[in-house]
C-alpha cells in the first residue's frame, strides 16, 4: 500500500502546493491553504466496492445508433420542472447554490413533498438542521403530511449503507455537500479533498442505482459554489438560485444542463407559506413601473427560451466629486462604461461630469448584450428630464462606433410585448422587417444610437 502524503491544497481553487504560503499563486486568495494528506485512492472508491484485475474492453458504438429520449420525473412544480429542461432524470446528479437564506431549502423540500404525494420514494437528508427544525418548516408550508423520509446524517458510509438498505428512492436531497464527511479522507468536512470525495462516491451510487440526487451547495462571497470547479464537471445539473434575500422575486437559473437547454430561468415568489410559481414574470415585474417619469425604459429580453420584459431605471445627476460615480444593481458595470463612452464620443451626450445610477426592477440581472439600447434611452431620458414613452419597448445591441446591431429572437420579443399592451418597439434597422409579429408593431428602426439621442432632443413621439 502506498504510503499516503501530504500536500497543502487551497480551499478556493483546489489547487495543490508543495508548502504553505499565505496567498494562493493561482487564484490569488488570502490564508486560503490548507495541509491536507492525500487520498490513497480514487475518492470514487471511498463507499463503493471495487475490484482489481485486469479492466474489461468498453462497448464502442456507431454515430448513427438509435437513442432514445432521457426519461423525465416530474416534481409538480412546473418552474422548477421548466428549468430542468421537463424534469428530474432517473440517474442523474444536480447541484443547486444560492446565497443563505435564498429559499434553497424551502424549494427543494417542496419539490420532495409533490413527489412523495405522488408515491415516490423521497429521502431527504439535511446535515445542517435538526429533524425538529425541518418540520418547523413543513409545517409553516403545510406539507406535514407527505410521506417524505427524514434524515440528520454527515457520515458518508452511513448515507450510502441507509440508502442501499432498502429500495433505490426515485430523489435522494443531500443539504448540505459541504457537510458531508468520510473517514477514508484525513480532512476537516468541507475541505477540498471532503467535497470531492464525498461527492464522487454519492454520484457514483446514485447512477448504479438510478435514483436522482440533488446536492445543496454553498456559494462563495463571489455568488460561485464553494469548493473546487471539478464538482460542477461531476454533475449533470447546476442551477443557481438567485435575488436580494429581501426581495419577493427569486430567479432559478441553469448554468448548465445535460439533459436540458442552458440559461433558462424559473421566476419565484417567497412568500409566508412557501415559494409559489410566477406564470407572467413580465407582468409582475412591470406591475409597479414609473410611467410617464424621465430615466425608465423597458426592455424585451431573452432568458432562455422564454421572453421576459423589464424596466430599466437610470438617473443622471450632476456631481460634486473628482471622480463621479458610476453605481450600476442587476447589470454589467463594464457594459455601462461602455455604454456611456460610446454615447459622449459618438453621440455627444455629455456624462462625464455626473453621476450615473443604473437599477434593472425587480432584483431581477441581466446578461445579454440586447439590452444596451433600452439602457441607452434610459440613460439618455434621464439626462434630458424627458420621459421615453410607455407604450414602448427597446432591444439592441450597441457597437463602439455607435452602431446598433441585431440580436436573436426578435419575434418572441415582439409577441410577448403585443401581448401586455405595448404598441411601439425600437429595434436595430436590420431588424425592422418580417414577420407577423413585427407587422402586428410599430416598429421604430434604429441603426445608429445618435438616432435614439435625436429623439429625446425634440418633444417626446406622438
């Protein structure tokens, strides 16, 4: 057997050092090493049985062999089954992050009750809580009475032998996998050689018996999941679970997705008894606008597959300062800078003697480009004090020379804003022809931003 060494891994990255020093040299993280000894073996082999010998030949097939589709579980909650791509596979490994408190906990143990209403077998696992504080819960969401398996275990060897002691359970719920602990690996419970370890040996025992796994991670100060990249590689599934812990509105998000589209998103509503499942986010994230007041615009964008409309509020002041600020809530930073350099060297519009705020409603972040022409007007209304008008909607991606440019699914974003009213949209020239859904519009071609600028200068469209 081989004698077993030690190394000093960093708990940010993973990576492995010779000696300890105070910063890490690749990712740049302070008192973040850690002297850990080595595992033996492969952590996948940490609760599963394995064998030695000679390996067997793998089976090799052709690219024209028939597959079919993967079977779909689904959990009752159409949001959640949505940004599953149409819910849980028989076999598969999901991680779901999010910051404390977000509702991670609560939206899992809702989706463990519907199954286990529905007759499969749940096991639900929390090495965080006590059994008691679990049912507090379950009882302030009215789900006492599902049939779901409770259990407080942080030992991996006694999770695996509880959960091979009887039929294979159709969801296993893991919260937390930085809790999890095995006594093969000389580390302290969430450490980097823990995480991996643990969590290879649950992924490995839930494909063997085909029962889905769900893993609760913690998430750094950062918004990424703790622990080493290699875990994300591991799983089928991340979703991330996301919005300001005093806001009503949370946002589930697919990061990645083996059996499902990416970037899709399931919109949330905490409320007393539990989160409840939003249909129309865009409108309720429209329900409470400022019509009619300088600095708003709404934007038409894409999360996913699914068109969702938002208002993007700015507000220009002048500054007192050296230095103005730029404070940007549910965008890019960088984008805005670009944003408002392209505006002062193409267009004119002088910001760099105010301060620029910049709030995307409804604790909702934005992430694709398209929405630099609704920023634009929005930036733009404020620092004329005219106000865009309401009846209209803005998508377009904005270049360095000023140009607009066009951006996918235009017609999703046309029909989902005939559909809550909207009569005008402003949408790159080469964008302004087509189909049924541009017709049903007015649409207001732009193809440079000093168009945008030109039509605040003059009194509001008519």
């Amino acid at each position: 057997m081989a004698k077993a060494s030690r190394a000093f891994v960093c708990q940010a990255c993973g990576a492995v050092t010779a000696r300890w020093s105070g910063k890490c040299v690749s990712c740049g993280e302070w008192n973040s090493i850690i002297e850990e000894q080595a595992a033996s073996g492969s952590p996948a082999l940490i609760a599963i049985k394995g064998g030695k010998g000679k390996g067997r030949l793998a089976a090799l097939e052709t690219l024209a062999a028939a597959s079919l589709e993967a079977p779909r579980l689904p959990t009752g909650i159409a949001e959640f089954d949505r940004v599953l791509g149409g819910g849980l596979v028989p076999g598969s490994a999901v991680l779901v992050g999010g910051d404390p408190g977000i509702g991670k906990s609560t939206l899992l143990l809702q989706a463990a009750a519907k199954l286990a209403e529905a007759g499969a077998r749940v096991v639900y696992l929390s090495g965080e809580e006590a059994p008691a504080q679990v049912r507090m819960r379950a009882a302030r969401l009215g789900l006492t009475e599902a049939p779901v398996a409770l259990g407080t275990e942080t030992n991996l060897a006694n999770i695996v032998a509880t959960l091979g002691s009887a039929a294979p359970p159709a969801l296993v719920v893991i919260d937390s996998v930085q809790t999890l602990w095995s006594d093969s690996v000389e580390a302290a419970p969430g450490t980097i050689s823990q995480l991996r370890g643990c969590a290879s040996a649950l992924i490995s025992h839930a494909k063997g018996s085909g029962s889905t796994l769900v893993l609760v991670g913690h998430v750094t100060k950062d918004g990424q999941i703790a622990g080493p990249k290699v875990i994300e590689h591991m799983v089928d599934t991340v979703l991330y679970f996301e919005g300001l812990s005093g806001h009503q509105f949370r946002i589930l998000r697919a990061v990645k997705n083996r059996f499902g589209p990416t970037d899709e998103i399931g919109v949330f509503e905490m409320r007393q008894d539990g989160l409840k499942e939003v249909e129309n986010p865009s409108a309720l994230f429209l329900s409470d606008r400022d019509r009619g007041a300088p600095g708003t615009a709404v934007f038409a964008g894409m999360e996913g597959t699914r068109p969702i409309l938002v208002e993007i509020q700015a507000l220009v002041a002048p500054s007192s300062l050296g230095t103005p600020r730029r404070a940007v809530v549910g965008w890019d930073p960088n984008r805005l800078a670009m944003l408002i350099a392209v505006l002062e060297a193409r267009c004119g519009v002088r910001l760099g003697a105010h301060d620029v705020y910049l709030n995307v409603a409804g604790g909702f972040r934005l992430n694709e480009p398209a929405a630099d022409l609704a920023c634009a007007a929005a930036l733009v209304s404020s620092m004329s004090g005219k106000p865009a008008p309401d009846d209209t909607v803005y998508f377009g991606e904005v270049s360095l020379t000023g140009a607009v440019r066009a951006v996918g699914h235009r017609d999703q974003r046309l029909k989902e804003a005939a559909k809550l009213g909207f009569v005008r949209a402003a949408v790159p020239a080469a964008a302004s022809e087509g189909s049924r859904e541009a017709k049903a519009m007015r649409l207001l071609p732009v193809s440079q931003l000093d168009e945008l600028v030109a039509w605040f200068a003059i009194p509001p469209l008519e």
